[in-house]
C-alpha cells in the first residue's frame, strides 16, 4: 500500500530535464529556480560560494593574459609580471592585497582590455568583467567578511558534474527538475535520467555564435547547440514530452550584436542568417526558426522563450507560464495529471 502512495505521489509531480550544451545557461537557470521556487540560498550556501566567486575572478584574470599571446598583443613588463604572478599562484580562490593590486593593474590595462575585447576567440566566462569591476570595492568586495549577492552567485560558473536533482513547487504544479553537465564527457551521464520525462526544457546560448566550444577548439557553439537540439527534439525517449526552448543570454547577445555589431555571419558557418544593419526582430525570428528546422516532425509544438537567466524576474514569469500552462497540458494529455 504504501508503495502504491509513494508511486501516485511521485506521478503527480512533472520531471523536467534540463538540457543543453555547455556555457549555455541551464545551471544558472537552475539556481533561479532554487531562489524563487526552493529553499533559496542560505548565508552558509553563500560563505561556500565565495571561494569560487574569486576563483572565477582569478581564472579569469589568467585566462586573458595568457591569450595575450597567441592574439598578437605584447603586455609591458608591469602586466606580465602581474599575469605570471597570478598563473603560479598555488591558491586560486583566496585574495590578498598582492592578488588584488595584480588585478587592478592588468584590468586597468589598455592591452589587457584589447584582448578582453576578442574573448570570443578564446574561453573566458563572458561576465568576468563585472567581478573584475566589483574588485575596486576591496576589502568591502571580496575580503574576510563579504559574501556573494544573488546577482553574483547567478554570475558565478561552477562547471555541473553529473546530474543535480532537485524539487519545487511552482503554481501548486509540483516539479522534480533534473540539471545535467553540457560539456560532452557529461552527456553519457543523462542516459538514466530519460525515463518518464515529461517535459524538456532545452537551454541554447544566442551570444555564443562567434565562439567555439571549452572542449573543442575546432567546433562552434551555436553549430553544436543545434546539433544537439536535433538529436533531443528526434529522440524516442521525448516523442510525448513538451519540448521548451530557451533561447538564453539575449542580454549579452544584444550588445554583441546591436552595440558591438557583430554579424551573425561572422564565422561564414551561417550563411542563410540575415545581414545588413542589425535587426533584433530579424534575428531573433532567425534563431528561432534555426532550432525548428532541426526537428524532423512539422506537426511537433516547440514553446520558445527569449530569455536572460541571470533577470530573476523574466525567469519567474517564463516557469510560471510554462509550468501552469505548458507543462500541465503535458501531464493532462499523457493521462497523468486529471
């Protein structure tokens, strides 16, 4: 009998997979859900968070410099010894007063900030800059007694290992979301988390189409994103799924395609994309068709959504509707949810 309930009680709840290739967004994402429909996130969750904040920060700091390299660009004596002191640095997520003046000298850098500028011929996480910015508030930012901001945790990137499975409650709708790592050594890991999924929620990064992947030079972003898309929306295990599509980063992808105005054509891989003067309303309708295309059924309902998974308030208005609306029409043609 009890096992009967358990069962019934585990039927009504929708699981959702989170999908996607990696850096598109989908543990950010998986936070927002943790703060608006969870538990949040406590002031210990916070403290714990801080070392990898400034790891981020200093990573980053490495990474730029080190690209300097292969970009041509020859940093003054002050930079390199900064941006060597740094990379033989044994301890990555502590900052002390040396790390901090390295920081602020490379950053303040005309140089450094030129490679900045082409972080999308190299990896780099794309908001590094706002942790870098934030370090002028040291110690206030950053020393013995700071813990992270939501804004700051939403920022942080913890590379997702394996699969995360987590609960919430989302307009009465009760919703069990799995979040598995993107990068390719993750995917032979999702494989179990397939059975009785009811809806999908596919995370595609917009401003990442001028970028290759972290684990392969050789591969562009968006081109493995949409490959990607195309095995999921085909697969036999989500022919009776919702499948939702989040086209995530918009904030990052207009200002690098409105301000910095770089085509969507950049790399010559797209060339059916539209070009001329930069229309958000052109391309936005032209990703959007690019991920339908790669599903092989015409009659097939794909729910997309513009997003930017660091506005806490977009992603509650997004879950809200998908949830009550989408996802629950899912339950109620599958005959789980009366």
């Amino acid at each position: 009998m009890r096992l009967a309930q358990d069962r019934k009680v585990e039927q009504g709840k929708l699981k959702l997979l989170l999908l996607g290739a990696g850096e598109s967004g989908k543990s950010t994402i998986f936070k927002q859900m943790k703060l608006l429909y969870g538990a949040g996130i406590t002031q210990e969750e916070r403290f714990k968070i801080r070392p990898f904040v400034i790891g981020n920060l200093i990573e980053g700091a490495c990474d730029i410099y080190q690209a300097g390299e292969p970009l041509g660009v020859s940093f003054r004596d002050e930079v390199q010894a900064a941006g060597e002191m740094l990379i033989d640095l044994p301890d990555k997520r502590t900052l002390t007063d040396e790390v901090v003046d390295a920081i602020n000298l490379m950053w303040n850098d005309e140089d450094f900030r030129g490679v900045w500028n082409q972080r999308s011929k190299f990896q780099v996480q794309d908001t590094w800059n706002e942790f870098a910015d934030a370090l002028g508030g040291y110690p206030q930012w950053g020393g013995p007694d700071w813990t992270p901001t939501t804004d700051e945790i939403l920022r942080c990137r913890v590379r997702t290992t394996g699969v995360v499975d987590e609960e919430f409650l989302v307009k009465n709708v009760k919703l069990r979301m799995l979040d598995v790592g993107g990068q390719r050594n993750e995917r032979r890991k999702w494989i179990h988390c397939f059975e009785n999924v009811t809806s999908v929620l596919f995370v595609a990064s917009l401003s990442e189409y001028d970028q290759v992947l972290f684990e392969d030079s050789s591969k562009n972003r968006l081109v493995e994103s949409l490959e990607l898309f195309e095995e999921i929306s085909n697969s036999e295990w989500f022919l009776e799924s919702a499948m939702i599509l989040f086209l995530n980063k918009s904030d990052l992808f207009e200002k690098k395609y409105m301000e910095d105005q770089v085509p969507l054509n950049v790399t010559g891989l797209f060339p059916d994309a539209p070009g001329g003067e930069p229309d958000l309303d052109k391309a936005y309708a032209w990703f959007e068709q690019k991920f339908k295309d790669q599903c092989k059924d015409p009659e097939r309902t794909i729910f997309v959504h513009t997003t930017n998974a660091t506005d806490t308030g977009m992603i509650d208005a997004v879950m809200r509707s998908s949830s009550q609306h989408i996802l629950r029409q899912n339950l109620k043609g599958s005959g789980v949810l009366v």
